[in-house]
C-alpha cells in the first residue's frame, strides 16, 4: 500500500537552509531533516546555505548524508546566500549543482586551530596552574603557556591531514583535479563570479534560480514546485525583540572563541 502523503511527497520540493555556525546543533537539525525528505521521497531538495562554516566532524556528517540522499535519488541543488565559505562550501559541494550569487562570498577553503596563551596576564595577576598529565602532549594548547616547537608541529599534522580531507572533498565534488583545488584553496575568500570561474559552482543567481532548477533536474513544475520547508529552527518569543538577530551574531562569535578554542575548524574567520 502507498500511503497518499507519499505519493504526494514525490512531487515534493524540498527545502533545508543552513544559517550561521555549523555546530552540533546544526548538525542535529540538518541530518535529521535529510533524513525526513528521504522517508518522504521527495525528488528534490533545495539547500539554502548562509554560513561561514564550523565544526569539521559537524560539517563532514551533513556533507556524507546529502550523498547518501542523492544515492536514493533525490537531486540537490545549493544555493550559496550571503555567504558561504569553508565549512559551508565543504557542505555545498556534497550537492550536485550550486548556484550562488554574484556577490556571494565563498571559498576560504583550509583549517583554522587558535588557542589562547594568557600565560604572561596569569603572571602578572599572581595565578599559577599545576598540571599532573599522563604524556606529554596531553595539556597541549593549555592557556597558561606558549607551544613548543614539537607540539607545534604535532598540531601542524593534525591540520594538514584535515586539509587534505577538504581539498579532496572539494576536487571530488566538483569534478576537479586535486592539485587545481589547491591553488585557490588556501584560506582566500571570492565572490560568487570568481567562484564560478573556478569551478567551484555552476551558475549565478538567486534562491529562486536554484529552485527553478532544482525542480527541473527532478522533472517537476517549475511553476507548482513551492519548496516545503524541513527542520526549520523552531520560532520563539525572543526572536521578535529588536535587536535579536545581531544578539544572535554576537553569540555565534563568542563560542566560536570560548568554546571551539582549540578545536580545528573549518571556518571563516575575518
């Protein structure tokens, strides 16, 4: 038996927008809503991203289940907002077409790791850590002094394995040879245009260019193919006072410095 919403749901056009800071949450809220649109069988997908990017293992979780939808048949189609860069390219390119804007910014494609060093403030306020460790590299990174030259070139590993899993994200995505990708993938941003003649996106033009095509590549009414909306953030109280929208920005750019510190990101970082 083929329940009616089903049948429905295969003229469906669904939508997923991903907005600021791909954390856990994020992660939470995207997967789960993939996941929705494959039990519903919906042809295709529009994914709206305006993000600077994130967390890597956050990031690399959306990209492997937008692949794991396409494989079920679903057409994907991204549509690079405001901005999208680093972590939020990273997810773009799980998609088979990307249609940004011209003034888009994208790219800033590599990894950031930032510790805080206060070691000299702690000094002069009279604190002093005592640290028990079992090796070590296990206080790495601790605040209260600088790396030395070993560690340093530990964490250097670290992120040139993660590097590497980018750029080869990126040349697999896109079709694109890996030693090409290199050349601009080295932390530049660009805007949409420049993207375009790099390869890394299809076309230029709005949400609605990418809706138009993403419902032509699923074979649907470009016309009658209104994007339904899936794991939209729920709306509270507090997002109607004036002023939330930049409260919410400000949060983003403090967790990104207190609590991802220390933490490789895949992140746009002005």
């Amino acid at each position: 038996m083929v329940w009616p919403w089903r049948r429905k749901s295969r003229r469906t056009l669904a939508r997923i927008a991903i907005e600021g800071a791909i954390n856990g949450a994020t992660r939470n809220r995207v997967v789960k809503a993939l996941q929705q649109v494959e039990q519903r069988e919906c042809p295709a997908l529009l994914l709206r991203i305006d993000s600077p990017g994130g967390t890597v293992g956050d990031s690399q979780e959306i990209h492997a289940a937008i692949l794991r939808l396409r494989q079920q048949g679903c057409r994907v189609v991204a549509s690079f907002g405001n901005i999208s860069a680093s972590g939020g390219v990273y997810v773009g390119v799980a998609a088979e077409k990307i249609v940004a804007n011209p003034g888009t910014i994208t790219g800033s494609i590599g990894v950031i790791l930032r510790g805080n060093n206060i070691s000299r403030l702690l000094e002069r306020i009279g604190i002093q850590f005592e640290t028990v460790k079992s090796g070590v590299y296990k206080d790495i990174l601790s605040p209260d002094r600088g790396l030395s030259e070993a560690e340093r070139q530990l964490l250097q590993g670290l992120i040139d394995s993660s590097y590497g899993q980018f750029v080869a994200a990126v040349a697999e995505g896109r079709g694109l040879e890996q030693e090409a990708v290199r050349l601009f993938a080295d932390g530049r941003v660009f805007t949409g245009a420049q993207a375009l003649e790099l390869g890394l996106v299809d076309g230029l033009g709005d949400e609605h260019q990418a809706r138009l095509l993403a419902a032509e590549l699923a074979g649907l009414d470009p016309k009658r193919s209104k994007p339904v909306d899936f794991g939209a953030p729920a709306k509270r109280f507090a997002g109607l006072i004036p002023g939330r929208s930049m409260l919410r920005q400000l949060l983003d750019l403090l967790s990104v410095e207190m609590a991802w510190s220390g933490q490789p990101l895949w992140l746009y970082r002005p």
